[in-house]
C-alpha cells in the first residue's frame, strides 16, 4: 500500500468530519464539478499531504476527494486553505467554516486563490519535491525562477490555472483518472519532435498510485505563458464585428493542425482501421444518437438522415484509413495566435466527460477537422450583432474551405476528399451539440440543428 493510501485511511475519518458538511453544497457550485444534476451521497478520501500545517496562520492540505454519486463517483482534485478567518480579497474562495473535527474553528476555502500556498506549489516544482505521495517533476534543462507573483486564471471551467509572473501557467486538473493525462503525455511527445505548435511541459504534478492496485494521478501540468496571445474565438468575433473575412487565419489555423498532427503520426504509433476498428466506430456513433433521441425529440425526425451518414462508412474498405494520437478536443478556444500571426495549439486533455483510456486511443485526424468545422459555425452564429442565416453560412463555408485548403498545404491530402468519414464525425458532433445545448442553453438549440439540416440534406 503506497505512502498516499496509508496517510488517507488515517486522516480519512477527521478531516472528512470537518469538511464533508462544507463539501456538500460548494463542490456542486464549482464550474468543474462533473456531477451536476446527480444526488450527492457522501465523500471518501483517496489521498490526503498536508503541504503547510493547520496549527499556522495558513494551513494547506491536497486532497483527492472521491465524490459518490450514481451511478459512479468521480475523483477531485483539492487544495484546501485553512485560516482563522479570510481577508476581505478571499471571500469569494469561502468554502464554509468548519465547526468539527480536527479543522473546528477554522475557515476553510479554496487555497488556489491564495498567492501563499500558490508559492508553496511551485516551489515544490521548482525544487523537485516529494511531499508524501505527491511528486514534483520537472524537465531537469528547465530552470524555474523562484519569487514569481501568482495570480489564478478566471478563463478556465473544467480545470484550474495559475499564473506565475507572465513566466508560467500551471493547470491543475480538477476532475481526475488515474493513468497518463494527455495534456502532458502528448505535449511531451511533440517537444521530443521539436514541434513548436505546443508549450513543451516544464514541470508537473503527478502521486504515487493513490489506490490500491491503481495507476498514478497527473494532477498539473506547468507550462510557459504565451504573452501577447489571442485565442481563435476572440479573433474570430473581432473579424465579424471589424471586415467579416476570417479566412487568411483559418487557413494559417489549417496548417498549425497539420504540423501538429505531422508530428504526433512521427512521435506516436499510428494504426490501420480494420474490420473490428471500424465497427467499433460506427457502433458508437448509433449508440449515441439513439440516446440523443430519447433525450431531444427534435431530433426524431432527422434520424434517418443522421443514421445514414454513420452507416455509410460501413461501406469503408478496411485497411484504408489510419489513426494517430490527436488532440481529441479541438475548437476556436483552444488555439491561440501571437502578434506574429503564429498559431498555437493548447490543453490537449481530449474531451473530459470521456474516459482516461478512449481519450488516448487513436482516432482518425478528420475528428479534429471535424471539431474545428463545428467551431467555425458556432463563431458565425455568435456575430454581435447578429447576421442573418445566409450571411453566418457563408462565412462559416469560407472558414472551413480555407481551414482544409490550409490543411492540404502541408499534409499533401484535403480533408474534404474523405466526405464519408468526415461528414460522420461532422454529424456525431452536431448530435453531441444538440444534446448539450437542450440540456444547458435552450436558447442555442438552432446552431446545431441547422447543422444537422444540412447534413442531413441530399447532396
């Protein structure tokens, strides 16, 4: 049993009397807390370190929470502060105040607010430290200045970043699985390769296996900050609001894609989609539209249209197409481009809701295109002031044509030549959209179902 197991089963009981009345109601409030809308039953502790001790003016504790929920319960990420009380800046960190077990007495918050045990985070990076089960790693040819001001990035929903000094972000994971996070496996891959499309790692946060027969956590990965950047969205609002063109950058955007995806096929095994490889695909795009059509009836009506373009790729020839590592999540807000006007592609964690072991099997690259193309429709719908319909298809069109005619410069090969494949990552992504958008912003159910219209009309 590892350091981190036999901390947590001693700590366990205490610290969890303190803090499981507080947990209850602030954890399903946090942007990143995957478990909303699900009852709530209770907490277990996976690990707990204590980074600075409780009896001082500031105590802090790391603390992996397992949340039970049905039908499964979710591991979290936690950096619990502990003061007498909180200075007027901290109130928005409150957590609650603790009025039992070894925390009585104390407030206690969200310490990722906090520029003291912020400083205590990286340093322990900077100096390589092991701190019960925690490990602090960092590329031993990068140095890391000491005394960097914290400040924590507002930007983010399903994580959580800090700022050092305009030098660093570290993003701390919040939702967490145990095994290789993406978003330092693949980063790390593409620095091997030289590619400069990614942040290389310069240091990260992983545990020792922190349940009994499990794989280690990657809790955070620190980066260098890109100054002066613009992500995609942004850009792509401003040009509609300023001239309305936007293809010069969708096309510089298609050619960051092909570089970075050029370098993970170099740096990452790639495989040939067999028989049961591309059953496997198609199997899971029906199985999601029949559950977006219980759960949006607007739908009913399209599915025959949607069903098609996944069950044409039955009519693919195994063995000729590939897959590769890719960046799993890819739109408009995770690429970034700097005053020279290159792009940069960020937060390659792959979409979170999936699980650890699909987010690193290989895909077809034409699931990132995919993504992108859906990004650019979104972009166009989000014009202020809005334009009509004709107008947001039109600029979309002339994104995506320049998107993959980007693309081909590089790779030798358009996207838009493998029509049946792409048309069904393109349709699988708009019924995820569809599900997503009832559920969460009624108001924004058209975009994806316009989409759906076309992909669903005759050619």
């Amino acid at each position: 049993m590892s350091e981190a197991v036999t901390r947590a089963a001693t700590l366990s009981t205490g610290l969890l009397a303190s803090l499981d009345p507080l947990l209850r109601p602030w954890l399903p409030r946090q942007r990143w807390f995957a478990g909303k809308g699900r009852p709530l039953s209770g907490f277990s502790l996976v690990a707990a370190t204590e980074l600075l001790p409780a009896g001082g003016r500031i105590g802090l504790h790391h603390l992996l929470v397992r949340a039970h929920q049905p039908p499964r319960g979710d591991c979290y990420q936690l950096l619990i502060g502990t003061r007498e009380a909180l200075p007027p800046r901290l109130a928005p960190a409150l957590i609650g105040h603790a009025t039992e077990g070894p925390l009585a007495g104390l407030t206690v918050y969200d310490a990722l607010h906090d520029p003291r045990p912020a400083d205590v985070l990286l340093e322990a990076l900077r100096s390589r430290a092991r701190i019960g089960g925690l490990r602090f790693e960092r590329d031993p040819e990068q140095d890391i200045a000491p005394g960097l001001v914290p400040r924590l990035s507002t930007a983010e929903q399903s994580n959580s970043s800090i700022v050092y000094g305009d030098a660093y972000v570290l993003k701390l994971f919040r939702r967490i699985s145990p095994g290789v996070n993406p978003d330092l496996e693949l980063p790390l891959a593409l620095a091997r390769e030289g590619s400069a499309r990614v942040p290389a790692p310069t240091a990260w946060i992983r545990t020792e296996a922190a349940e009994a027969g499990g794989e280690p956590f990657v809790l955070g990965v620190l980066q260098p900050f890109l100054r002066g950047v613009t992500d995609g969205w942004e850009l792509a609002l401003r040009a509609q609001a300023e001239a309305g063109d936007f293809t010069a950058e969708a096309r510089e955007l298609g050619r960051a894609t092909a570089d970075v995806h050029t370098a993970l096929a170099r740096a990452l095994p790639t495989v040939t989609l067999g028989p049961a490889q591309l059953e496997t695909l198609v199997a899971g795009m029906r199985g999601r539209l029949e559950s977006a059509v219980r759960a949006v009836p607007a739908l009913r009506a399209h599915e025959p249209g949607l069903r098609a373009a996944f069950d044409a790729l039955t009519g693919i020839a195994p063995g000729t197409r590939t897959a590769q590592r890719i960046h799993g999540d890819l739109h408009l807000g995770q690429c970034l481009r700097d005053p020279s006007g290159t792009w940069s592609l960020i937060d390659f964690e792959g979409e979170p809701a999936r699980p650890l072991a699909e987010r690193r099997m290989p895909q077809p690259v034409v699931r990132d295109i995919a993504g992108m193309l859906r990004s650019f429709d979104y972009a166009a719908h989000s014009a202020r002031p809005p334009v009509p319909e004709e107008t947001a298809a039109a600029w979309a069109g002339a994104c995506r044509d320049a998107y993959c005619a980007g693309y081909a410069e590089v790779t030798g090969t358009d996207p838009r030549t493998d029509a049946v494949l792409l048309r069904a990552y393109e349709t699988d992504k708009a019924v995820y959209e569809v599900v997503y958008e009832a559920r969460h912003r009624p108001d924004w159910l058209a975009v994806p179902l316009s989409a759906i219209d076309r992909l669903t009309s005759p050619s």
